[in-house]
C-alpha cells in the first residue's frame, strides 16, 4: 500500500496519492520552478525528455539535467522504454503530485480519524446505535385516517433516507424495526426514532408535552419554543429526550408543523448533522428547529437553516 494525504472537505474525508519523506531538505530538489513545470507537465502525458524539452522550449541538456535530479529523487519513474531511430529513449512521469514532510513519530489508523471526526454524532446516536447495531423501532404514522383529528400521514417514507444514513453506522439483525404509530406502545423496553408530527403521529402526540419545544395542539399548528412560535409549514424539529413512558430508554423524534417540515429536519439531520449537534454537549434534553428553503425554485426545498 502506498502513501496518502488526507483532508476534510463540506464533512467528506478526501485522499490522495503522496510523498512523504522524513527529512524537510528532501523538498528542496521540487522547490524549483523548471522542475514544478517539468513535474505538471509530465503528469499530464508522459514523455520522454526530448520531447518534454521540445513542448517546453528548453534547451535538451537542461531538460535531461533536472530529469536526473528528480529520478534519483524518486519522485519521477520511467514508466516505458521506445526505440526512436536505433535509441532508447525513456518516457518519465511523476510518482505523484503531492509531497509532504513528516517530523512526527505517532501514525495512527485512518479509522480512528473517522470516528474522531463523528465522535458527536456517535454520541448523539447512543442508544438508538448501540455496538454498531440497531438498538431502536423506528415509528412512523399510519396512512389511514387515525388519531383525534382522524388525518393520514404523508411524511412515513422520509423515515427510508434516515434509516439510510443511519445505515453506515450500524448493522441489522432478524428483527423488523418498524412499526406504525397505531401498533406502538411507548412503554416497551426499547428506543424510539419517531418520524412526523403529532397529528399524523399518535406516538409524537403522546410525547409532545415532554419535548423541548413542543407543538400547538390546535390550530393554527405550529411549534412553540422558549423564544418563539413558528408557524410556517417547511419549520421541523429535532429532539432527544429520555422517554417519559419508559426511563430506561430514549426518544429521539423528527418531526415538522407539516409533512414539509419533517422533511426538512430529516434533510438536516442527514445532511448537516455537524450545524444541528453544534450545541450537543450530551445533554439529558436537546432540539433544534430548523427549516427548509427551495432555493433553486423548483417547489421542493432544497437547503436547511437552523434557527434554535
């Protein structure tokens, strides 16, 4: 296997091919500006030098002398032998395009970076991920026109992007881990990961007076917070609260004013975890209210801002 560097990028983890050498003069031999020309181009197509001395206008010996330099430096490679008229002629290119200095003596496992890196979200996620296994049922609303205001649930499928993102932090086992509001009793020895608000979501209904901020339970619906009352249709929440039909276990709901607004703190809970857990402390009690906007006009939202 072979070197790499590695930078983080909008949350993403990147690599790329390197050199890394242990002593800082090493860097000397590129910090030439014929020899970073010489280096791009050849990174580009291969040649071989009197061809390179040919596209770059230099002079051929030159060409060969700072060719030499960097081969003995191992950063170019010959990568083919052509015979051109009754001569071999070797075609170079560089090992790579990145080169480090490393001083330091302590390397440690790419995964630990990662887990580093999502160590709040981890945290977050414990119970409801637990030893890389699902530890919770996910609840979504039933369809059918159910609970007092006898309404149908609209946002139950936002639950499969959630499950999939949860996905790569976890594994299933045999057990179906979905179950319809109607079906569900809160006080079962489990977590929950509530989708959808309580009109739609009898579950969210029976847990709304223990949430952070809690939803109106009349019309005009809207979500009532220790600032403010929000009333716009794309405005959802994210809440982690203990369960208060079951000590032993947590409640985490995603929910909105509408179906829309569910939608968006799905899509921020998916898509900008690192803004939304940025008050997270582990905490007993934590929400976040976010909305979504349709930035790009097409009826559908398409960013996420956190407003609490």
């Amino acid at each position: 296997m072979g070197q790499y560097l590695v930078k983080e990028k909008e949350g993403k983890l990147y690599y790329s091919d390197a050199i890394i050498v242990e002593e800082p003069s090493a860097l000397k031999l590129i910090d030439h500006p014929i020899r970073v020309k010489l280096i791009e181009t050849l990174a580009e197509k291969p040649m071989y030098p009197a061809e390179l001395a040919k596209k770059l206008k230099m002079h051929e010996q030159k060409v060969y002398y700072h060719i030499k330099q960097l081969l003995n430096a191992g950063i170019l490679e010959i990568v083919e032998r052509e015979e051109i008229r009754g001569t071999i002629a070797k075609i170079f290119k560089p090992k790579c395009l990145n080169y480090a200095v490393s001083l330091s003596k302590e390397w440690h496992l790419l995964q630990e970076l990662s887990k580093k890196k999502e160590s709040a979200l981890l945290s977050f996620l414990l119970p409801f991920i637990h030893e890389s296994k699902i530890n919770s049922l996910f609840i979504v609303g039933s369809p059918d026109p159910h609970g007092p205001h006898k309404a149908r649930a609209r946002d139950g499928h936002y639950a499969i992007d959630l499950a999939l993102f949860l996905g790569q932090f976890c594994t299933m086992d045999n057990t179906f881990h979905t179950k319809l509001d109607v079906d569900t009793d809160l006080k079962e020895d489990t977590n929950f990961i509530i989708v959808g608000g309580p009109v739609t979501n009898v579950a969210c209904a029976k847990i709304n007076d223990f949430l952070p901020a809690k939803f109106s339970d009349k019309k005009p619906w809207g979500i009532i917070s220790k600032i403010k009352t929000y009333t716009d249709d794309s405005i959802g929440l994210i809440a982690r609260i203990p369960n208060p039909y079951n000590s032993n276990y947590k409640v985490l709901v995603l929910a909105g004013i509408r179906f829309i607004g569910t939608k968006a703190a799905v899509m921020a809970f998916t898509s900008n975890m690192k803004l939304v857990l940025s008050r997270f402390s582990d905490q007993k009690e934590f929400c976040a209210i976010v909305q979504g906007f349709d930035l790009d006009g097409d009826g559908k939202i398409d960013n996420i801002e956190v407003l609490e």
